[in-house]
C-alpha cells in the first residue's frame, strides 16, 4: 500500500515541474494513505531530477514520526499534517511558490472570484489568511501555519473541497484534493485563475461576478443536478 502511495507522490510532484509549477527545488506534494495513518511526502531541497519512489519520505500522521525514507522530510511536513488531521475529505495536498498566487499572497489579496473559470472549481473568493505573529513564526512555524489555514477556513464557514486552496499571506498558495493528482490539478487552476485576476484588474479594478453566475457554473460541474462532462 505504501510503495503504491509512494510511486504516486512521486509523480505527482514529477507532474508539478510538467505544468511549470516549481523550479529547482521549490513545492512539495504529499498523499495520505486511506487508512489514514501515515502521509508520503517529497523530501526537503531534493531536486526533481531523477527523483523516484524510494526518495518519498513516510510520515506517521498522528505522532509526526518518520517511518520510511533517507531524507528529511520536506520542510512543509507539519503544515501538512495539520490539514490531513483536520479535514478528513483531504487526501492529497500541494504547497507551491507558482509566480501570480505568490503574488496574491504578499499583496494579502483574495484571489476574486471574477469569472466562469473560476467558478467551475472554486465556489467562491480563494482567501488569504491573516499575518502570522511573531511569536507563531519563532515557535512551531510550519504548524502554525497549517493552524492559520484552518482557522480562516472556520472562520469563513466553507467547505475546503468547495474552494479547494488558500494563499497564506507572505508565503504562497497551498491546494488540496481527494488525492495527489487531483490536489496538483487545483494548485495548477489556482495558478492560471490568479494570472487571470491579475490582467483583469489591470484592465478594470472594479471588476467582479455576479453571485448567479458563479453558482450556475459551479453547481454544473459540482452540483447534485451536474451535467457537464460524460457519465
């Protein structure tokens, strides 16, 4: 089962340098097993060339324990970890440093809801989280960053697989999704939808969606009633 999540960790960060993501060593994919108990995670600084399977580190959820793997870890683990043992719909996770969600997130922007392709995969505004204090970026940094994800999800009273990323402000965007490859797909969509905001508000700062279209086109694709693409 591991070996399994293992190869497709693997690949979905191998599918992260494909779609012009990362460069260098920048971004992390991890999956979570369906049991649950352990996460498979790419290590920290490890180049993309030529990484495979057997270089995924293996995390035990609960206790943060390292299981299997000759690296460390990615730096993000414990980010991660917070999401996975919150939100038990999340089954793949994504954290990036694409160029137009950075952006959003060092602006301490919302990435708006302004047109039909957002709408078709995030029900509504992607929001960015608050500043980080300095006394929870001096101790337990990463955990309290996956903490102020969690806390502005709450606060906003959404479900995170209704508008499935954030950008945590000053940092970058992190997506997630029923598995690894589905979380790579919404970080790759947030990246474009972010460029799209961008030029738009370039052309009118005003701009914006009504609220009927925004539903249309998502409960299409996501809704009880859906009927776009194939059964």
């Amino acid at each position: 089962m591991l070996d399994e999540l293992k190869k497709i960790v693997c690949d979905a960060n191998l599918e992260l340098v494909k779609k012009g993501m990362v460069i260098y060593t920048w971004g992390n994919v991890s999956g979570i097993s369906a049991d649950r108990k352990y996460m498979v995670i790419k290590p920290s600084g490890l180049d993309y060339d030529n990484m495979c399977p057997d270089d995924m580190v293996v995390i035990e959820v609960q206790t943060a324990k390292i299981i299997e793997g000759k690296w460390k870890p990615s730096s993000d683990t414990n980010t991660h970890l917070e999401l996975y043992r919150k939100f038990p719909m999340m089954g793949g996770i994504v954290h990036t440093h694409s160029v137009n969600a950075v952006a959003f997130a060092q602006a301490g922007m919302n990435i708006s809801a302004l047109g039909t392709t957002h709408a078709d995969y995030f029900y509504g505004d992607i929001p960015c989280t608050r500043d980080l204090t300095k006394d929870e970026v001096e101790s337990s940094y990463e955990t309290n960053t996956g903490k102020v994800i969690i806390e502005t999800i709450e606060k906003k009273g959404y479900n995170p697989m209704d508008i499935p990323g954030i950008v945590v402000k000053n940092h970058g965007p992190f997506a997630w999704g029923e598995n690894p490859f589905n979380a790579v797909y919404n970080a790759v969509v947030m990246e474009k939808i972010a460029e799209m905001d961008l030029k738009t508000f370039q052309l009118n700062i005003n701009a914006e969606m009504k609220q009927y279209i925004l539903d249309k086109h998502y409960m299409r694709k996501h809704g009880p009633n859906a009927y776009y693409g194939q059964k």
